[in-house]
C-alpha cells in the first residue's frame, strides 16, 4: 500500500514533510479504490458539471450565498486580463499598497519596490494566492483604467472592485458582489456555488489564466538575482516530484508525496477563511471527460480535497456518455402542415452544437430522449408532422429535447429552429387563389377544348350521314 505525504504548513510558504501512514486492506501499492460520487456534507454548497455534455453531476445548496475567500482571485485575474492580456510581459512595480494585506493572510511574499512583469503578478496571485499580488493588482490595473497614475491606494481599489461587480453583472450574475480583490471576510462579499462555477469557467477559457492555475511550483528570478518559490495551494496538482520539489523530502519507495494527486487535475484555485470555510474550484480532464466543480464551505482541508479527488475519479472510472445528435447538433427534421410556402414543408430541429449526457454506465439503458416543442408555436399531427402556430427564426429557441430516465424527466436541452419558418401570410393565400384559378381555368379550357372536339365531331357524323 502506498503511503502519503503531503501537508502544507502555510499558504505562500515553504511545505514541510509530515509522515502520514495509510493502510487499505485488499487494495495494490498504486491502486485506489473508487466510489461513486462523493457524498457531501449538508451544510457544504456544491456544483459540479461536466463540462463536454453540460451535466450536472452533483449540485446542492447551489444557490446559497456563501463567501468565497481566495476563490475572489479569479474574478480578479479575469479583470486584470482585459486589461493586460496582451501586455503579460510588461513590467509593474509592487507599491506600498502591499500593506494593506494583512500579515498574517496568504501572501507571495513581495516587497516593494521588486518588478514583475504581469504574468507573473498573475502567478503570484493564483499560486500561492498571495493577497499581496491581489492588491498590486488591482491597484495598478485602475490606474490603466482611469488613466491616472497617481491614483490613491483606496481610490484604485474601489474602482478595480467596480470593474470586478461589473463584469459579475455582464455574466449575469445575480448572487455575486465584490468589495476587494482579494476575498479576505467582508459580509458584504458574497456568490454562490453556481455563480462561481461560471466564474472558474470563464476563467478556465482565458488560455493564460488556465496555464497558471494548473502549475504546481512556479519560481521567478529578479532582477538583483533572487528567486521566489511560490507553491500551489491546490494539492490535486502535485505529483511525486513537484511534492518532493515543493518539500525538500526525497520519498522512499512505497511512499508518495500527496495523498490527493490525480494526474487527469487541471487546477484550478482554493479558499479559505474562518467564516467561509474550505472553498475548493477545481477542474480535471480525462480525453473526452471534462470536470469543473465547486465546493463551498467545506469543513477542511483534507475533507475538500478528499471530495475532489473522488469526484474526478468516480467521473473517470464510473461513467459514461450518451450522445443525443452529431457534432452539427442536428435531431432530425419535421413535416410542417400550414406553414409559408417558400419556407418549404421541412423544420430542421437542432441543439447548440453536439448534445449528450453523461451517466452512469450502469444505467445507460435507461435513458432516452423526447421532443417537446412550445405549444404556443407548433400543434403536434403525429410523431413526425407538426402544424406551425407561430412563426419562428433560424436559431430560436422552439423547445426542449427531454432526457428521460425511467420515463423521468431528468434533464431539458433547448431545440433551436434550423431554419425559418413562417405561418401563411396573404402571399400564401393569393398564390393559392391563383392556383385555384389557374386550375379553374386550365379546366374550363379542357371543357372547353372537349365540348369543342365534340361538337366537331357530331358535325363530321352528321355530314357523312347526308352524303
């Protein structure tokens, strides 16, 4: 059986080896055993998504406003990036805004006066979550913003957690509200598991951002020849060799560095403070198998960590994907009875991109899907045929393909309109009059055309008969 070690003495601060013994009955050297999704504890608010098919693996207390310590740093880095993005390697000097930290808080240890260039700023703020680098930050992002340089410490800070409420609302974010950078307890500083999962996902697509949160160790050189370790607070990330960088400890066989190191985790950020509790944002891939999660006032660190690990595992190893359309997102076409007469008589009916679920390979028999389309726009004839009631648009939202689980409905996935259809118009009922007439008359001219022949006809007869 493996034995782990792996615990961090402080953020931002060098680890220290502790010799953990673990022993599993039945279980190989490198081989842990795997359950089903973890079981979270009732107080702890939790969103997990697969990020491939949308499913939502587990949720609970989802929307519950909950604080969310460190986790604050990616709205952060987010809002940095649009100003910065395509600046990462000029340079910033760390101010005395760095003392408005507290000391004992999470830091990257800066000092002022020291320059970085951005991207490392960044590094320093979502490695090892230094509240220090939250600050230098933001301060020096408003003054790009405003275009002030002597902008006041307090000043810039306000106006960079404007800028962070902002883009909040720009999401859509209706739970979320920032009063700093870097999430130290304010009881006005706030978001949901839910919301913060869409943060760590616009987090995750910025390519940059996504390359930070997934480095173990990442050291920095300055200019008068000192280097900085900053560690990863996320210990999903460290395998034998980063725990070993990271400690100084040289692990003997048999004997590993970290017991919740998973090498499909791609990061992302952790949090924590006395009243929000644990917070863990994390994110694996595993090929077509993509996680992001969120755990929320979590009991600890072991506990948060644990949860993770399984969760990453369980998705792994216990489910599987069930595909509902092709990669153009198509479900099939309909018949349309009523509908515009250049519209065609076909409606193609089609997801955002390729649909699928992710279940549990156990149970992959039984699902099945349903088309169930707005009844205000369409009156269903049969399986295949519907009558349009309403007109719609190319890429309107028409209804929903049900994902049925034991004839339960389970999950919705909106249908969009292929192609547009309208209802008839005055177009549709002249061109029918013309038809109506066109056939009328072609008729009375074969009537005519007949009668005419007829009569011809009984003419030749009666001319034969006189002769």
């Amino acid at each position: 059986m493996k034995q782990r070690i792996f615990v961090s003495k402080g953020i931002g601060r060098c680890l220290a080896s502790l010799a953990v013994l673990v022993l599993v009955f039945g279980v190989s050297l490198t081989q842990r055993a795997f359950a089903a999704m973890p079981v979270f504890n009732s107080d702890e608010a939790v969103y997990l998504v697969e990020q491939s098919s949308g499913e939502v693996m587990t949720a609970q207390n989802e929307d519950a406003k909950i604080y969310p310590a460190s986790t604050t740093k990616l709205m952060t880095a987010l809002v940095a990036m649009d100003y910065v993005g395509d600046k990462l390697d000029d340079k910033v000097t760390v101010g005395d805004e760095i003392s408005l930290a507290e000391s004992d808080s999470s830091s990257a240890n800066l000092v002022a006066g020291e320059t970085y260039t951005w991207k490392e700023m960044l590094y320093g703020m979502l490695i090892p979550s230094g509240n220090d680098a939250a600050l230098t930050i933001a301060v020096n992002v408003a003054k790009i913003q405003t275009g002030n340089k002597n902008l006041d410490n307090q000043t810039a800070i306000q106006d960079f957690v404007k800028l962070m409420n902002d883009k909040a609302s720009s999401f859509g974010l209706t739970s979320t509200h920032f009063v700093n950078p870097h999430g130290l307890q304010d009881g006005d500083h706030y978001t949901t598991a839910k919301e913060l999962y869409v943060i760590a996902q616009k987090a995750v697509a910025n390519q940059t951002i996504a390359e930070i949160v997934k480095t173990p160790i990442h050291s920095v050189t300055l200019a008068d020849g000192t280097t900085k370790k900053w560690i990863n607070t996320n210990y999903l990330l460290f395998d034998d060799a980063s725990a070993a960088q990271a400690t100084g400890t040289t692990f003997q066989d048999g004997v590993s560095g970290d017991p919740y190191y998973t090498s499909l985790a791609t990061g992302i950020k952790t949090g924590h403070t006395d009243e929000a509790g644990q917070c863990l944002v994390f994110s694996s891939k595993d090929n077509d198998k993509v996680m992001l999660g969120v755990i929320m006032k979590g009991a600890d660190k072991d506990t948060v960590f644990s949860q993770a690990d399984d969760a990453i595992n369980s998705l792994s190893s216990d489910y599987g994907r069930l595909t509902w359309t092709d990669d153009t997102g198509v479900i099939q076409s309909v018949h349309i009875k009523e509908g515009h007469i250049f519209d065609g008589r076909k409606l193609s009916l089609k997801t955002d991109g390729s649909a699928s679920s992710m279940v549990l390979t156990s149970e992959k028999n039984n699902y099945k899907t349903e088309i169930n389309l707005d009844t205000n726009s369409f009156d269903k004839v049969d399986d295949n045929t519907y009558r349009i009631l309403a007109s719609v648009t190319e890429g309107q939202q028409i209804g929903t393909l049900d994902v049925q689980r034991d004839g339960k409905t389970v999950r919705q996935i909106p249908i969009l309109a292929g192609n547009q259809m309208h209802t008839r118009n005055f177009v549709d009922y002249l061109m029918f009059f013309l038809f109506i007439v066109v056939v009328v008359m072609v008729g009375l001219f074969i009537y005519a055309r007949v009668v005419a022949n007829q009569r011809k006809t009984e003419r030749k007869r009666r001319r034969r008969k006189h002769i």
